[in-house]
C-alpha cells in the first residue's frame, strides 16, 4: 500500500552527557553553517533514524530570542530527539516554522509544544487548516500506521500553529529576518519557503528534493512552474536547508527535483489515455525506467521504491488526464 504522505513515546532526552557522543546527528558541513561571508548564521539538522519509516530533517538556528526550529519531525520520539539535540547548549526553542501539511513536517509539534509550552508555533493558513481538519486523512492514516508513536487528532488540535506565515511578509524573530513566500498547490496544498536574505539561506520544506523521489500530490505542471519561478526569484547563491537531505545550493536542487518530474511526465503522458483504469505492467515498466534512470532516489513515508514510483507514473498520468495545468507559482 502506497501511504499518500509521508514506534511508544520514550521520556525526552535532556543535556549533552544524556545524549553521549551524539553520533547519530551529524552537524551540517563547513560550507553551509555560513552561506555568506562574515554572516556568522550556523544552521544545525537532526535528521530522523532512516529505520523510523524514513530520514526527515529538523533544521534550527539561533536569534537573540532562542532557537527557531523549522519543522518538526512525523513520529514523538524522534521530535523528542530533534528537541534535545537543538537545546543540548541550554537555548531555549522561541519558535517553530511549519513549511508544509505533510505529517513528517508537523506531527512532532506536540512533543515540542509539551518540552516548551510557550513556543510560537508558524504556518501559512492553509497549511493549519490542512492540520487542522486533517484534510487529506494524513493523521488518521498515520495513527493508525504507527500507533502511540503517531499523535492522535485531539493532541494535534492542541499544538496547531498560530504565528501566520504569508506571501510577501517580511517577520523578524530575535532580529532575525525572515522573507516568506507561499507556493500554490503542487507538491503539497501551501508550502511557506523561508528566507533569510541577510545569510543567503533558505528553507524550502519538500519543494526540493534531493536524491528522493518526488511526488506531487497536486499538480505536477504547477510544481515545474514553480521551480522556474524560484530560480528568478531566489539568487544562485543560495543555500537551500530542505526537508529531506544534506544541504545543497538551491538552483542545483531544483535541477535535479525538475529533471526527475520531466523524466516521470514523458514516461506518465502515453499511460493517461488509460486512467483510471490502467495497464499495471506499462505503469511498471514506466516506474522500472524511472528506477534504473535515478537508482540513488529513495521513496519516503515508508514505501517500497517500487510501490512509490509506480504511484508517482500514476499519478502523474492522471493529472494529464485531468487536464493539469501550470497555474500561479506564488500565492496573491
């Protein structure tokens, strides 16, 4: 079964000697802890145990009011783990930004919010709504899938966002700015990309991927019309601290998350005369193209690769089908 988005609870770690050598938090390399010269950011990443269904970063950095985490993990013990890591050095956690409504990117919310009941907690409006009326069943999906490791939907309602994140808003956090802007509906329903222009860094959420498998869970055309965008609006300087990965220059990102969506589409377009009702062995023999044509891309959520990319030629062949179409990159 492919799962659309991307196991009990153990006592939250707490100080550095609790967490031994840290061996399974790698700190981000030299080239990226200050994207420009003299700008003194460091951005560190806890990436999830690749065993917890999959590998999904937690990104922090610090301001004068604490850190700022973006995103916050799918399963509580790993959002446990990201909030000893980021305050091992005795920070506080000021605020949260929320790229997107996918579970591995919010449900952690809740064991944040209970290490630090204060936090402010950020997010485009649409992406609480998404949370919040579990839209797409996501939640119930995942609670079922992973149990108490998963929050229920009563424990989601108490952490929801509600620091709005909007298109064009320039938010400063502990003197720190942040220049967001809101995608439409392409790999998720929003994605708030965050940016902060005085250190050349960016976080995207899943608009990049590098080295996993892409889906667009709504528009695929929307999405390639969005990294054309992205690549006039954003300089090519820029360091991109995705949701997924090591961090990487974003204009190669969208290179890379681009060519593997063109590749998919060609090999989707002569199987969307068939939809829904499709031939299963030339949708696996579209998936196998696409799997000997990137060998090193990983499925996420806990899919099988197979299964996965064989969901993204379907649904891929469907929204041709449907007629998809590119539509505004940015909100407003």
């Amino acid at each position: 079964m492919f799962h659309a988005d991307h196991p009990n609870r153990r006592t939250l770690l707490k100080g550095a000697a609790a967490l031994g050598a840290a061996a399974s938090m790698a700190a981000v390399p030299a080239r990226a802890r200050a994207t420009s010269a003299g700008s003194g950011m460091r951005v560190e990443t806890y990436a999830s145990d690749i065993t917890n269904v999959d590998r999904v970063n937690t990104h922090w950095f610090d301001t004068d009011a604490g850190l700022v985490l973006v995103d916050a993990q799918r399963l509580l013990p790993e959002a446990e783990r990201a909030v000893a890591f980021a305050t091992r050095t005795g920070r506080p956690i000021a605020a949260v930004l929320v790229t997107h409504a996918h579970t591995d990117h919010y449900a952690g919310l809740v064991a944040i919010k209970a290490a630090f009941p204060d936090v402010a907690i950020y997010a485009t409006d649409r992406t609480r709504k998404t949370i919040a009326e579990d839209t797409f069943g996501f939640n119930a999906s995942r609670r079922e899938r992973h149990g108490e490791q998963f929050p229920t939907q009563a424990q989601i309602a108490s952490a929801l966002p509600t620091g709005r994140l909007i298109h064009g808003q320039e938010l400063r956090i502990g003197g720190t700015l942040l220049r967001i802007a809101e995608l439409t509906p392409g790999e998720s329903d929003s994605t708030a990309t965050i940016h902060l222009p005085e250190h050349d860094i960016i976080f995207p959420g899943d608009f990049v991927q590098s080295e996993k498998v892409p889906v667009p869970f709504h528009s695929h055309e929307t999405w390639l019309a969005q990294h054309e965008a992205a690549r006039e609006r954003f300089p090519a300087s820029i360091w991109s601290y995705h949701g997924h990965g090591r961090p990487r220059p974003l204009h190669d990102l969208i290179a890379e998350t681009r060519d593997y969506l063109v590749a998919a589409r060609d090999l989707a377009r002569p199987l969307a005369a068939g939809a829904p009702n499709f031939d299963e062995a030339a949708v696996n023999d579209a998936a196998d193209k696409l799997i000997l044509r990137y060998p090193h891309h990983v499925p996420g959520g806990g899919n099988s690769r197979d299964g996965m990319v064989a969901a993204v030629v379907r649904r891929i062949a469907t929204q041709i089908a449907e007629g998809d179409v590119a539509q505004a990159p940015f909100v407003g």
